[in-house]
C-alpha cells in the first residue's frame, strides 16, 4: 500500500482509480447506509423520474474520492478533514467511473493537504467534482 507524509508530496501529484457500478453495489450501498431512496433501489420508480431508470447514491461516488486519498494519495492512514462535493450528472448500472485526486496545495505546518478531486464516466464526462483537505500519516511507518 502506498503511504506518503506530507514532505512527500507535491503540488500537482495525481492518483485514481475506476470501477464499474453494478445493482450490487446499489443495493449494498443501500443496506449498509440505509439509503433506500427508490430513485436509487426501485426500477418501476425510477422510470418515473427524471432519470427515467435507477441512479446510484451520490455519497457512493464520493466513497471512491475516499478509497483514492486513502489508498493512493496520500494513502494509508489518511484521514479526511474537509470535503466539498458537487454533483454533476447521474451514474447509471453499468456506467464505469474513474475517480481522481490532484494535489493542489501542501500545508506542512498543519500536516494538511489540499486536492481538487472529480469523477468522470466512461464517456469522458463529469458525474462528479469537489475539493478535499486531508491529513496525511505523520510517518511512513505511522
């Protein structure tokens, strides 16, 4: 696992990762948050919306930035401080997101780390963007 301190990193240091969304991971989602929201969980609903099918939780998108900045950039042992989001468009089953962190700023002194941080689909677009402030581990070996 990759675990990088904050006199590690540098403005401009990028990581991501893509997963594919599948029911499973709505319905999982569903039943460990207790986000049952029928735009989320009941087709024959959802045809009725906006979206005119089943749309994932937007905080599972956000669950992606999460497993970015904790496994990657900075990576284990990172905890988040602050977190900004924006939702852009819908994710569909099916639909593969890359979810990607770029470091924008270091603060040494308070041991943070600043990122803009944005999810696209497989098309290429945007479904997702924000900014995070995390707390690296103070020690690779924290």
């Amino acid at each position: 696992m990759i675990r990088k301190t904050v006199e590690e990193l540098k403005a401009g240091d990028t990581a991501e990762i893509a997963k594919t969304i599948s029911e499973s991971d709505i319905y999982l989602y569903a039943a460990i948050t207790g986000d049952l929201n029928p735009a989320h969980t009941d087709e024959e609903y959802a045809k009725k919306t906006f979206f005119k099918t089943r749309i994932a939780q937007g905080m599972l998108l956000a669950g992606f930035i999460s497993a970015v900045v904790g496994n990657k950039l900075p990576g284990l042992g990172t905890l988040y401080v602050k977190r900004k989001l924006n939702f852009l468009a819908p994710v569909r089953i099916g639909d593969t997101i890359t979810a990607r962190a770029e470091v924008t700023k270091i603060i040494p002194e308070q041991n943070r780390v600043r990122s803009e941080t944005i999810c696209i689909n497989h098309k290429g677009a945007p479904v997702f963007d924000g900014k995070a402030v995390v707390s690296p581990p103070i020690s690779p070996k924290q």
